[in-house]
C-alpha cells in the first residue's frame, strides 16, 4: 500500500518529506522498493523504466481494452460500456484508421472520455515502436499526448505498444513521459480474424477458466466486436462476477498525469 501511495504522489516536495519523516520500523523494510517506486513515477529521474502491466493485480476486476481507434465504432462500445453500467479503456492512436483531429474523431474522443472511459496512448502511427530511434519514438509518444491535451485537457498515463513490441529503450521513454506500458492476458482474437462466434466462445472459456482477474485486448475498428462481441462479454464477465473497471482502477493507479481543460480547435489540429 505505502507503495501505491507514494506512486500517486506527484510533487517533489513529497519525495523529500517522505525520506526526512522518522519511519517505523515495519515501514522502514519497505523503503527501497518504495524509493524505487516514487523514483519510477518521477521522469526527471532518468535510467528508470516504465512499468509493464501484464495483468490487473485488484482481484475480481476485468479490464476491457480497445485498440486502434479512434474510428466508426468507437462511439457503440462506449455506449454499450455505459449502457451496462461498467467502464473500459481506449488505447487510441493519432494517425491510424483515422486522423485523431478529424471533426468526427475529437468529438468521439471527447464523448468517450466524458462518459468516464479511459483513455490511453497506443502511440501516433502505429509504428513497430522496436524499429525507431529514441528522437523518433519520443516523437510517436508526444504527439498523442498533445491531441489528448488539446480534444480532452488530459494527459494519459498508460499506453499500449503496437503489436505489444517494446524493448528498453521503448520502456525507458515510456518510464520518461511518465507513462505505465500496458500488454494484456487474454486475446478475442479480433485483429487475427476470428468470428464474432470464435471470439465469444473465447470468452466463454475464459469466464469458465476464471482467473483471479482478467485484462482483454480487443479493437473497436471492428464491427463485429463494437456491436456482437462487446455487449457478449460484459454479460458474460458480469454473470462470473468480475467487476469491469477501467485498466488504471485495475491496478489501482490514476488514469492521467495531469488533467486541465480542453483547447479551442484551430488550424493546428492536423495529421
Ligand atoms: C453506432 O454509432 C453511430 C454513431 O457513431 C450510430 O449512428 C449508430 O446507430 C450506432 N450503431 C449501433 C448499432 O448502435
Ligand atoms: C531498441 O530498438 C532500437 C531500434 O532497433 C535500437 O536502436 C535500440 O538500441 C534498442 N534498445 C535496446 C535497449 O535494445
Ligand atoms: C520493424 O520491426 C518489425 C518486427 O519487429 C518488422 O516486422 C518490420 O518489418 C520492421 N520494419 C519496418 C519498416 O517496420
Ligand atoms: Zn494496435
């Protein structure tokens, strides 16, 4: 616990009270990890990599993540999230399916973010981030981080690789720009072309399976998942009595690095 609280912790002056407090002695054999821990959530302090999150680690949750948006069906997985009463994750990209900026695409963003869904980087073009020099992925990074600033005011804290490839030189700009990276533990399947049947017996055998908690890749640039495969496993992880959060409440972290008010558009919005 000591160390989620201080990874919450965003100002520095924090890090120095915490190390000058007198420290009981069963706290005192958690410091490192915790300095470890508060040293990770801080970019100013290089050589320290992000966090790869594998699995939700808060018992009982389900994380419902969607990648490669923003595109046509984005909109019909958020309404049939909110509809159900649960929330998911978008893992959106600048220039994909879509151009982020797009009059379609900002208002979508903006609509999914405001019904209380995260929202998360999958970096700009979807590029194998494992090929880029550290200038260029720096690149791919910052320019979805500005059109989440501009169309929401937020700035996300988790992100999702393309195709899940990442080495360290990925985790370290990661860890950089203050971002956990994200893979998952169960797959529908969607993007290697299953059926909406295939994809929904996957989920069958995973609510028999029953893990302990479960974080699903999905792609909302389907049809087939935004209007079969999706309203399918919130019933069927709901009636297995997972809880369906978003991937921050899954590991019980924040959604975003900081959250200001959205920008005006102008002639800047462009892919
Ligand atoms: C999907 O969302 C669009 C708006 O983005 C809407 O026009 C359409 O009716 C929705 N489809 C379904 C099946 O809900
Ligand atoms: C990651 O991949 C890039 C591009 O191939 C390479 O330049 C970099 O050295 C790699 N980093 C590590 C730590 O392997
Ligand atoms: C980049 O890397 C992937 C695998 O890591 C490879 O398949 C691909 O051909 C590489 N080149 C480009 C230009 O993407
Ligand atoms: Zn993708």
């Amino acid at each position: 616990m000591l160390a989620w609280s201080l990874l919450d912790s965003s100002s520095h002056s924090f890090f120095f009270t915490v190390l000058t407090l007198p420290i009981p002695m069963h706290i005192s054999a958690l410091l490192p990890f915790a300095l470890a821990a508060v040293v990770a959530a801080h970019p100013f302090l290089k050589e320290l990599k992000a966090q790869v999150i594998t699995k939700c680690s808060l018992p009982n949750t389900a994380a419902l993540t969607f990648d490669d948006g923003p595109y046509i069906y984005m909109r019909n997985v958020s309404d049939a999230l909110t509809k159900e009463g649960v929330k998911g994750t978008f893992f959106l990209n600048g220039n994909n399916y879509r151009c982020i900026y797009g009059e379609e695409p900002a208002k979508d963003i903006k609509y999914v973010y405001d019904q209380g869904h995260q929202i998360a980087s999958h970096t700009w073009a979807h590029a194998h981030l494992n090929n880029l020099t550290r200038e260029r992925l720096n690149e791919e990074f910052q320019r979805v981080e500005l059109a989440f600033q501009r169309i929401t005011g937020a700035t996300p804290a988790f992100m999702r690789p393309p195709y899940g490839e990442y080495n360290n030189t990925v985790l370290e700009v990661a860890g950089e720009r203050g971002q956990n990276v994200v893979t998952w533990d169960f797959d529908s399947r969607d993007s290697v072309g299953a059926t909406a049947e295939e994809s929904n017996r996957l989920y069958d055998e995973l609510a028999k399976a029953h893990p302990a908690t479960v974080l699903a890749l999905n792609h909302d640039v389907y049809k087939d998942t935004a209007h079969t495969v999706v309203p399918y496993a919130i019933a069927v992880l709901k009636k297995a009595g997972y809880k369906l959060v978003t991937v921050a409440e899954c590991v019980g972290q924040k959604p975003y690095q900081k959250v200001d008010k959205p920008s005006p558009r102008d002639k800047s919005w462009a892919c």
